[in-house]
C-alpha cells in the first residue's frame, strides 16, 4: 500500500470517528465567545497580507506546506 | 510509463476522496449548529519585497461576496513585477525583468454545519505557469467549539526558459488536515498537517552545481514528498492584547528538516488602532544533494541556496486603523492596515561567488491594505 493511498484512508477514517459527534455540549457556551469575536483574536485577520508572506517564504525557504499559500508561481530565481 | 501510472493513480485516488469526504462530511453532523460564511468583503492591496538584489511588486485584489445563507463567492488577482540580480542569477546570468500574474477563483457552499470550498488558481509569467484545484471542507463539532478541515489541491506546472524552447512538467499534490479548538473564552488554539507530493521536473533550469570550481547544470530528483506539522495558539489578556505563538516542524525526502517558529503580540491602541508585533525565526539543515563546491560528480547536484544549512528571521510590524462601522452604508465597515518586515538571512554552506564568504543579505516586505466590508 502506498503512502498516499495510507494517507488517502487515514483522511476517511478520521471523518468516520468524527461521525455523530456534534450531539457533544461545548464547555465554552456561545455567550462566553465574545473575546474570541474580536479580531485580534483570528489567526487569519488580514488574509491578503498572510498570503504575501507566504509566498515570500516559500520561494526563499526549502520547506513548504502547512501555511497559508496554495498557489503555485516561482518569481524566485 | 511509470509518469503516467502516478497520475492515474493520484487522479483516481483525488475522485474517490472527493467524493467520499463529501458524502461524510454531509451525512455526518446533519444536526449541528450552524456554520457561518466569511464576510462579503473587498481587499485592495499593494505589496512590496526587495532583498538580495531582487525587487517584487505590485498590487493586489480580493473580493468575496455571498448570499449570507448558502454561498460565498470569492476572486482574487495578484501582481508581481519582478527585477532580479540575485547571486544566482549574477554568478551564471544577467539581470532580467518578469511580470508574474496569479488569478483566483472559488465558491463556499454551507451545508448544515459543513462548509466546502472549491476554488482554481492560475499562475502566469514567462517561463513558469501553474494551474492548481483546491477542495477544502470544514465542520464544526460540539457546538462550534471544534472545527475540523481537511483539504487537497491538484497542481501541474509547466516550466520553461525565457531564451531557448525548454520545456518540462511538474505535478503537485498537497493534502492538508486542521483542527482548531476553542479552550476556554479567551484562548484558542489549532493543529495542522499537510504532506505535498511532487513528481516532475523539480530542478531550476536557470542555475547550476559547481564541482571542483567549475560550473555544470544542477539536477535535482524528480520526486519530492514533504510533511509539514503546525501548532497555533492564541490566547486574550485583560490589557486589550492577545498573543500569538506558532510552531511548524517540516521534514521531506531530499532531507530537509526545519523549524520555524513565530510569536506576536497584538493590543489595542485606543478604540481604532491595533498594533501587532512579532518575530519569527526559520531554520533548515541541507539537501543531501546539496553543495556549495562537489569534490566530485554526483548523479544529482545542486547549489540553489534554499536547499542549503541557513537560517532566517523576521522582525513584523502591523498597524490597522479602522476607519468607519456604519451599518446603513453601503461599506458597513473599512480598515486601513500598513505592515512590513525585515528578514535577515544567513547561510552556513553557501558562499557568495566572487569572495568565498559565507552568504548573507537583509530583506524588506511591505504591504499596504485597504479593506471593505459591505
């Protein structure tokens, strides 16, 4: 089995367990999210920017992956 | 032969996955609360990179409109004009100017409590184009304090040189899952995991290896698979700040590892104004196919400087003054919001051409951003 057919099934199994699961109470109730509504408190508050950076990373640096940026495009060399 | 069986594969493996996170996700939490759809929301923004000999500008749109209930739509355009000297380019070239346009374009469908997003991106310049497919879905669980995301994108890219009819493929293929939770009322944190794997031509045709002092084309291998692992942390205090801390470790099979961590500490200045700060530093060990100088031909060779032992930091300022919130308007809000960076990079195995001393340069990053909430 290759690693990204592992992979491909580790992603289904991961929804299967997460079947039904929303029926759970939060222990953060919804009028307890006030703070968490303000924007200093988004990890994405200004996406355009964040973008930008990590292009400007990824370009410059030899690791990719886990940020912001999906696109593609060198400009690089 | 062995080209077409790992598309095939991966095109197949893509319609299965689709179809089946789709029916999951759908099926799964039917009874949960309800998600909700990014704001309908206009950015203008232009931006600014200059370092290491090389300058990249330009302006930027993103526009994302919906029905408040079921769909947002969303479309970007994104510009770099580029001027480049860079060490690599002076050792075995000259200075060359490039335009590179990136077009985007996606829908958000929220169903119950799942929101699915596909989108295309295309990147365009003289000798690189990219054409990428993205599926992301997210769904929140235990009455939206968890939220789950999974996503995958398709890529093929096509590489070329600007003076003769060089031509190769790349194909690309990144899987990513997150999950943020919220802790407690004013702490929220999230992890995430994206593999990217690559198959194709993944060497720069511009650049070279050198042996024994003498220059020869670099060749890279034609397979790459990555890891990248994520931790986010946000946490409000009573100062009217919060504090960002995030963390990736990054490994791949051309034995790259790094770690890359960033803290940020954003308050409030007054009711309007909101000032961010932060560092980050990056650190990677070489490619195993790395050199500064081979002592010997090897089957795969290269001295690009982003494969070698180096280590980057950025110093970040961001300002966002919010402009107006007018619920009668047609804008009901806006903000302005400047930001730039400062990046120093230092490598341990690559050497600047002409003295032999080890390679350093300082950048600076811009941006400058108007957004509109209507």
């Amino acid at each position: 089995m290759s690693y990204f057919t592992k992979l491909n099934l580790a992603f289904i199994g991961i929804s299967l367990l997460l079947t039904g699961c929303s029926s759970l109470e939060p222990w953060v109730q919804p009028y307890e999210r006030e703070i968490l509504a303000d924007p200093i408190m988004s990890f994405a508050r200004e996406p355009s920017i964040d973008s930008h950076f990590s292009h400007v990373y990824e370009v410059r640096e030899g690791a990719h992956g886990g940020g912001t940026s999906v696109g593609g495009g060198c400009g690089c060399n | 032969m062995n080209h077409l069986t790992f598309n095939l594969n991966h095109k197949t493996q893509q319609i299965i996955l689709s179809l089946l996170l789709i029916g999951l996700f759908t099926f799964n939490c039917e009874m949960s609360e309800a998600a909700v759809l990014a704001d309908d929301r206009a950015d203008i923004m232009t931006h600014y990179y200059s370092g290491g000999n090389v300058t990249a500008q330009g302006p930027a749109l993103l526009v994302r409109k919906g029905n408040d209930k079921s769909y947002s739509i969303f479309a970007s355009y994104y510009v770099d004009n580029v001027t480049s000297a860079s060490i690599d380019v002076e050792a075995q070239a000259s200075e060359y100017t490039e335009k590179r346009d990136e077009t985007a374009l996606g829908v958000d469908y929220l169903y119950n409590d799942t929101i699915t997003s596909i989108s295309y991106n295309s990147s365009e310049e003289s000798d690189y184009l990219s054409d990428n497919v993205n599926l992301d879905m997210s769904q929140e669980f235990f009455g939206g304090t968890t939220t789950f995301n999974i996503g995958y994108s398709a890529a093929t890219d096509t590489v070329k040189r600007v003076d003769n009819d060089f031509n190769e493929e790349l194909n690309r293929y990144r899987y990513r899952l997150g999950l943020s939770q919220i802790l407690t009322p004013n702490w929220i944190t999230s992890f995430g995991f994206e593999s990217i794997a690559e198959k194709g031509y993944l060497s720069n045709p511009y650049r070279s290896a050198r042996v024994l002092g003498a220059y020869v084309p670099e060749l890279s291998p034609s397979t790459r698979t990555s890891e990248a692992y994520s931790i986010r942390s946000l946490t409000y205090f009573d100062w009217r700040g919060s504090v960002r801390f995030d963390y990736r470790a990054y490994t791949d099979t051309w034995g790259i590892q790094s770690d890359t961590v960033e803290i940020g500490v954003s308050k409030y200045l007054g009711s309007k104004n909101i000032l961010e700060i932060s560092y980050r530093t990056y650190s990677q060990n070489k490619a195993n196919f790395y050199s500064d100088n081979f002592s010997a031909e090897m089957v795969y060779m290269a001295r690009d400087k982003e494969l070698s032992t180096f280590t980057d930091t950025t110093i970040k300022a961001k300002y966002t003054y919010h402009m107006f919130e007018n619920d009668n308007g047609f804008f009901s809000k806006g903000t302005f919001t400047s930001s730039i960076g400062l990046i120093q990079f230092d490598y341990d195995d690559f050497t600047h051409y002409q003295t032999g001393e080890k390679y350093s340069y300082k950048a600076t990053v811009a941006q400058i951003l108007l957004s509109l909430w209507f």
